[in-house]
C-alpha cells in the first residue's frame, strides 16, 4: 500500500490528548475529510479536526492525554494513497514525478529527476541527475519546467542553473 505524508506533529494543546499539526498541505482544510491516519504504521481514527492560523489540530483515540501526545511529537502523519484527494487538472502528487525523464525543448536528454525539496520559501525545487551523475537544482516553476505527468519533463533551464 502507497502512503502519502500530509503533515507532522509538531506540538500538543491541552490536557486531553489534542495534537498540533504542520499541514503538508496548501489546503489544511482537506483534513476535514480524513478520517484515519498512520502514525509508524499504527493506525488512529481522528476523532475531531480545528484548523486555526494554517495549523491542524486533531483529537486521535487512543491519545487521550498530554502525556501520550506528547510522544508523537515529530512524528509524521501518513494516509493511503486511495484516501487522497485526486489531483485536479494541472495538479499531480510530487512522488508520480521522481524517475521522470528531464528533455531540453529540443528532446534532448538532460538527466532524470531523482528528487524534490525546498530549501527556503514557497517553491519546490527539482534534483535533477544530469547524465554525468551532477546533479541540478531548479525551482519548480512554470517558467523552467513543464510536466508531462507519467511521461517526461521539459526543461528551459537558463546555463547558470545548468552549470551550478
């Protein structure tokens, strides 16, 4: 079964068990439609969700004190792939892009996209593994990327980036 991370624990509130969560997620009301997620592989039924300054905080059974919330400080929270919202038109799940073949406009190789983080601000950023093992680091924005989900990725990489 594929797993997605939707967020991490990332505190507690309370006496009763109340956990705070950073939202993986442009959209923390999407929590409002999860009703099970993982934690190390044991499952917790959410038994209520508040959304308050882009934080999600969740009631879980079986945590029904400061104490055990406390213990899933730093821990990230999984769903199934099936229980996720379908990406809408133009949208995909970043994991279906890794592996993904990287062109230039022209068809020629650049490398494979082997990775996606963010290293500061709003944007993700692409590791691309150029055919040389060098590796690539673009901003995953329109202007330099365009996505062919399950298929390739068409790179306008400006020789800056290229050459990093």
């Amino acid at each position: 079964m594929d797993f997605f991370e939707v967020g991490q624990i990332i505190g507690f509130h309370g006496l009763k068990g109340e956990v705070k969560v950073l939202p993986y997620t442009e959209n923390p009301e999407r929590f409002e439609q999860i009703h099970r997620v993982y934690i190390e592989g044991q499952s917790y039924d959410i038994r209520k969700v508040r959304i308050q300054k882009g934080k999600v905080f969740l009631y879980l059974d079986g945590i029904n004190d400061r104490t055990q919330a406390e213990k899933l400080k730093d821990k990230v929270l999984l769903i199934p792939r099936e229980d996720a919202d379908p990406p809408e038109e133009d949208e995909f799940f970043l994991e279906d892009l890794i592996g993904l073949k990287v062109i230039d406009k022209e068809g020629n190789k650049i490398g494979t996209l082997t990775g996606i983080t963010q290293f500061s601000g709003p944007v993700d950023t692409f590791v691309i593994e150029r055919q040389d093992e060098k590796e690539i680091y673009v901003p995953a924005l329109k202007k330099y990327l365009k996505i062919i989900p399950g298929v390739e990725v068409i790179a306008d990489i400006p020789e800056d980036l290229m050459n990093l």
